[in-house]
C-alpha cells in the first residue's frame, strides 16, 4: 500500500514511516496540506494519510472533496490531550493514533483503514476452479473480466491477480465506475490540466497515469457512459491517454482488470456497451459463483470472519456452535461474502458464552436469521407448494410451476425481488416466466399488487 505522511511532528513520525515500510508500505513526505496536495495531484497517489494533527486538518479534508480525490486521513500526535483527538475525528479523520508509535498499532490502522489485508478464502470446489484459472493468467499481460453478483469478492479476486503478476510491486489502482459522476469520470481515469473546467485549480494525474506499471482495476465498468467507453477504448488499445484540457498524449503502461455484476453481453445488445470494448476487456473471464453455489466455503469464511472480528474489537474468539453453523449453512446469502461478513461481525459483538449460537446470528434489523426466514410470505409460499403437491395427479410440471410461482407473487403484493429470493430462482428467471404466462393469457400482477384475478381460461 501507499502511504502519505504529512508533517513532522519532532522525528516521531520517522519512527512511523519505518515501522511503515517493515510492514511493506511504500511511503511518500509532505511537510504541509500545499506540498500533500501537490504529491496527489501528481501521480504518485496514496492509499491512507497519516497527518500530524497540528495541522489543520479540516483544510486538507476540503481541499481533497472539492478535487473530489478519495483517500482516507489518520490523525497522529504526540499530545495525551483527548480534545486533539475528538477535534481531528470531527474535521474528517477516519482514527487518531498516538505517537511514539506501537508497531502493531500502525500495522493494524494501515490494514483496517486501508482495507488492504483482505484474503482470498476458499474451500469450495467451484470456486478452487475459478482460482486455478486465475493463477493460469496471472502471470500474463492479458486485460480479465470478473463477473459475479455484488458482494462475491469480485476487488479481492483483482487484487489477487494483482499479487501474483510480474506488476505485483506497482501500484494497483482502484476506481468504481458507477460511484462517480458521469461528469466527473473522465477526469478521475484520464485526468486533467489547470483550467479545463471550473474548478480545475492544478493540473491532476488521473488513475491511469497512477496505475502506471501496475494493475488499474475498473469496478462495476457497466455502468460507464458509452461517450467514454470510446475514449477507454482508444487508451487500452494504443496506450497512450489525453487528459482533459490536453492536446498531448501520455503514454501509460498498465494491465486492465474491470468487473461487472451485470450481463455484458446484454447490455452490448442493448447499445449500452461497446461491443468492441468488451472484446479487448474480456480477454479472459473469471466468473465468480454466488455464495450459496459453493456451500463449502460457507462456514470455511464465517471462521475466518469470526477470528478477525473478534481480533479487531479486542473480544475472545468462539467457536460457532453446531446449531449456529447450520443456520449458517442453509440461508441462501443473497448478498453474499459481504452479508455473510456483515453477519458475523454482529455475532462476534453479540455472541454470549462460550461459543457464537443462533441467538447471535441476526440479520441488519436484529432479527434471527432462523426465524426471520420463517416470515408470512414465505410461510403462505410452503403452504402453496404443499396445496399443490396434494394436486399434482393429472397436471403437468409447468403447470405445477406457474401456479407456485403466481401465488408466491400474490402473497408478496406482486414485488418481484422478494418472490424471486423466496422461490430460490434469479429475477431475471421470474420475468421471463411471468412475460411467458402473460403472452399465454394468464393475468399476472403488476408490481406492488395485491389480489388477482386469473384470466379465462377455455
């Protein structure tokens, strides 16, 4: 990681920035916010600022909003005085940490506030594949192309391929495409000259100069207006990028790695994707399965979370009980690595005794996530299915699936997602199902509906 100390602080933070680089940061000093500004306008990027509190850190933290750069400050001083600390929070810091530094202090504000000890866990046959092929191109120039629902690892895949490519020392540079706006964007990849647009106060290096000799990895690339996706194309093919307000073009020496939870392919169909361009990103695909089509890994990840949330909030480490791991087991995660994180955090904060039960495992409202499951629509859904089962003789199975699949939508006011989640199949399954019925006469509810009434039938 890249990691930008600002200020002096009486030799204190020269202990810190060895301390640093033993935990394999590479670190960059700026005496004040002027020369810190300078330093990330100009390519050389950070991953997390380290600041002597002294300074006026409210400035700094206006000055990188209003060039809309995004990196996270860490407050640091040799003062005991508590108000420093809370006043540094309240003007944008993420932490305060006090100097001298403790060695496992910094190492773990440098992996919690820069997010950069994430690992790569597994168990599941499905995904071992998908790794076996990642660790086949790793080593290669080739641009990939990761696809997978939101929350199955899609970034840390990335940084995974990063780590084993001959690019592994250089920066890898990370930009989500459908968090920024469209305005905006194309400064942020390509960036700009003084005076290029109001507010353009200094010339900035974007993230394709940054990444230069690394890996750029293109987040949710989907969501890139087609305008740019043209400009994107002419970068990727001839390497060489013009920054806004330019007429010179630089040349940039990076691989591409983009993801997307999207289906490239329809959206090429329907105009809102560069065919072209997805031809030079999807040199090679790495399609992450969902969590709930690798079982194994399940459990493999809620131990991991389980010691690194108990680790990280300074609580004892349990075992997840026989019962809790069954729970576990059998939800369905549809948001995947990041529920099932998100979940086993709150465990390790509510767990009691000696080990994590079922009482711990709750959903985001503070619900069990056994009983949740057991909610009116999905109990009237079972009470479907057996009504049906009692009928089947003489009917044929499509007919058994529309009626299933028709009064599960009814019982959920016509709202497609949560009959989707309940009937275990994707949305994408249910409508084409329910546009199949419409076009065969059968009465489907509008989203949001309540009774229906079947069309005539003969």
């Amino acid at each position: 990681m890249r990691l930008l100390i600002v200020g002096t602080l009486k030799g204190q933070l020269t202990a810190a920035t060895k301390i640093a680089m033993e935990k394999g940061a590479s670190v960059t000093h700026a005496e004040n916010n002027d020369q810190a500004m300078a330093v990330l306008r100009g390519g050389k990027g950070a991953d997390l600022l380290l600041v002597d509190v002294s300074l006026d850190i409210r400035d700094l933290v206006m000055r990188l909003e209003a060039e809309h750069i995004h990196v996270p400050i860490v407050a640091c001083g040799i003062s005991s005085d508590a108000r420093a600390a809370v006043a540094a929070i309240h003007a944008g810091a993420k932490e305060y940490i006090p100097l001298p530094p403790d060695p496992e202090l910094i190492a773990a504000v440098l992996g919690a506030v820069a997010n950069d000890s994430r690992e790569l866990i597994y168990r599941d046959e499905a995904m071992a594949k998908v790794i076996k092929l990642a660790q086949q191109v790793a080593g290669s120039e080739a641009s990939v192309m990761i696809t997978g629902e939101s929350g199955t690892g899609k970034e840390v895949l990335a940084r995974y391929l990063h780590s084993r490519s001959a690019r592994a020392r250089k920066p890898f540079i990370s930009i989500n495409c459908a968090a920024i706006p469209e305005h905006l964007l194309e400064s942020e990849l390509f960036g700009h000259e003084k005076g290029a647009f109001t507010g353009a106060v200094a010339r900035r290096i974007g993230k394709f100069e940054e990444a230069s000799g690394g890996t750029l990895l293109l987040d949710e690339i989907s969501e890139m207006d087609v305008r740019l996706q043209s400009k994107l194309l002419r970068a990727i093919q001839e390497r060489v990028i013009d920054r806004v307000g330019s007429t010179r073009p630089v040349p940039v020496d990076i691989r591409i790695v983009a993801t997307s939870n999207r289906n490239l392919a329809e959206a090429v169909r329907a105009g809102t994707f560069r065919e072209d361009l997805l031809f030079r990103l999807n040199v090679v695909n790495l399609k992450l399965p969902p969590l709930r089509e690798r079982p194994a890994d399940v459990l493999e990840l809620a131990q991991h979370f389980a010691r690194k949330y108990a680790e990280a909030n300074g609580v004892p480490a349990r075992p997840i009980s026989a019962e809790a791991r069954r729970v576990l087991a059998t939800n369905r995660w549809p948001g995947n690595v990041r529920e099932l994180e998100n979940t086993m955090h709150r465990a390790v904060l509510l767990a009691q005794g000696d080990e994590i039960g079922p009482e711990a495992i709750l959903t985001p409202d503070g619900d069990r996530l056994d009983i949740a499951k057991t909610q009116p629509a999905v109990a009237h859904a079972t009470q479907a299915a057996e009504q049906v089962t009692r009928a089947l003789v003489g009917r044929t199975v499509a007919d058994v699936e529309r009626d299933l699949i028709l009064e599960t939508l009814k019982h959920c006011l016509g709202n497609r997602t949560h009959a989707a989640n309940i009937l275990g199949i994707s949305i994408r399954t249910l409508r084409n199902k329910l546009n199949e019925y419409a076009d065969g006469g059968v009465a489907v509810p509008p989203p949001n509906a309540g009774e229906y009434q079947r069309a005539a039938t003969g």
